[in-house]
C-alpha cells in the first residue's frame, strides 16, 4: 500500500505533472489570445464586470528568450494554481504597471517554468504581454535571502520580481528572486482589492494549501476501498483477475492521493 501511494506521487510530480502542466499552459494560451482579441483581459483584480478573479485565470504571458521560457500567467500563487503556471501575487501590481509586480513560478515540478532564472544576467531583456499591451524587462541581478534589495521604484516607474525555489530539485532551502526594471512605457496600476495584509498565507512565497485537506481525507479513504477490494478479490476470484481490474484502480486512486498531497507541499517546489 505504501510502495503504491509512493509511486503514485513519484508519478504526479514528474510524467503527469508535467502532463497538466502543457495541457492547462494550452488551454489558457486559447483563453488568452480570445480575450486579448475581444480586448476583456485583466487589468486589475477584477474582470471588465468588476468580478474579483477567479485563482488561475489568465492575466499576462512573459517570454524570456534566454530561457527559453514562454508561459502565459495566472492570478493566484497558490500551490494549487501554481501548476497550471507561474502565479502573479494578488497583493501587487500587474507587469507594466507603475509599482512592483511579484511572480512567482515552480523550479522543478509541473513544467518547472523557473528553474532556470538564477541564470539570467543583468541587462538581459524580456517581455511581458497584458491585456495593456506588451512590456519590455531589463534584469537588474538576481538576490537571495540577505542579500540588498534595488531601491524602490519611483511612482512612474515599474519593477517585476520573479521568484522561485532555490535548492537542490523537490528540496527547497530558500527563495531565490530576480529583479527587472521596466524599460518601456508604464501602464497605469489597476485597483487591488488584495493587500500585503490580506493576502492568504498560502499564497506567500513557499507556502502549502491546507484548504482542501479534507479532500485528501477523502482520497485516502477511495484508495484504502480500493486496496480492501482487491485483498477480498483474491480469494475468490484468483490473483491475476483481480490484479488485472485492481492495477489500473489503485494507480488512479493513488494519483488522486498524490494530487492532494502535492497542494499541501511548497508552491514553489
């Protein structure tokens, strides 16, 4: 039962993450461009109906050709939301806008979009595209815990910080964060209804999502059914039958498991 429920999460993290990573990066590329098309992308917290948006809608796509890195971004920073894509922080400002806007992306697991901004070098450029139109970056340095931050930004004037896991891979020892100056026109900040104060503590850099710990309750209780089935099957209907209808099952339940365990872990693992 163990070596099943391990399996399971070695298999979540790595073949099937990266599975839902690609299809939800393509699904909210669609959305994306149909909104940028209809001009109802968000510029704010909210949507054009003044809705507060929903975790992982789609709200910029940045692209660093140093990287090689392309990947629409979505509202939220939460562990959940942060495997679909890098999150942009509630509490801040969109790319482009006057202020500081805080991203935050996975170093190794569902698509790993971060894992490689502690190579970037100052002066490197990338873009960010918003529903205001497309932004252009200039890195100032990348800095970890202790390390001096770049004086703040004037009232005109916009900064992005990308953030992300620092560590050995699934072993986070620390936060490893990227400053960019913003080179090209400042777009006006949208409103915020979100604030340092009020932002959910699962959203905070490194933080796990206790919320829906009652779904991997019930998770657990499905794969404990279904390995009770297959022990009550063997007897009575042989060994090879039962384990021809149970493999199937018992992976799917233990991806299940996995699923819920993965939100409890670090969002930026």
């Amino acid at each position: 039962m163990i070596a099943a429920l391990i399996f399971g999460f070695l298999l979540q993290v790595t073949v099937v993450g990266q599975l839902q990573h690609m299809v939800a990066q393509q699904q909210l590329t669609d959305t994306f461009r149909l909104q940028l098309a209809e001009g109802t992308a968000p510029v704010s917290e909210g949507t054009v109906d003044k809705v507060l948006l929903a975790d992982g809608a789609p709200v910029a796509l940045i692209d660093i050709p140093a990287l090689g890195v392309r990947e629409v971004i979505v509202e939220g920073t939460g562990s959940a939301t942060t495997q679909s894509g890098p999150g942009h922080r509630r509490d801040t400002v969109l790319p482009g806008q006057a202020g500081v806007s805080v991203v935050m992306g996975r170093a190794a697991a569902y698509g790993a979009p971060f894992a490689r901004i502690q190579e970037l070098r100052p002066g490197q450029k990338f873009t960010v595209l918003t529903g205001q139109g497309t932004s252009t970056f200039s890195v100032i340095g990348v800095r970890y815990a202790g390390d001096p931050a770049p004086a703040s930004p004037r009232a005109d004037q916009g900064r992005l910080i990308l953030e992300t896991a620092r560590g050995p891979a699934f072993v986070p020892s620390g936060i490893a964060r990227v400053d960019a100056e913003l080179v090209s026109e400042t777009y006006p900040a949208g409103q915020r209804q979100t604030s340092f104060a009020t932002l959910r503590p699962a959203e905070r850099e490194l933080a796990g999502d206790t919320s829906t710990v009652w779904a991997l309750v019930f998770a657990l209780q499905f794969f404990l059914l279904v390995e009770l089935a297959a022990v009550w099957c063997i007897p009575r209907v042989g060994a090879q039958k039962t384990w021809i209808v149970f493999i199937p099952v018992g992976v799917l339940s233990g991806l299940v498991v996995a699923d819920q365990v993965v939100r409890l872990l670090p969002n930026l693992l």
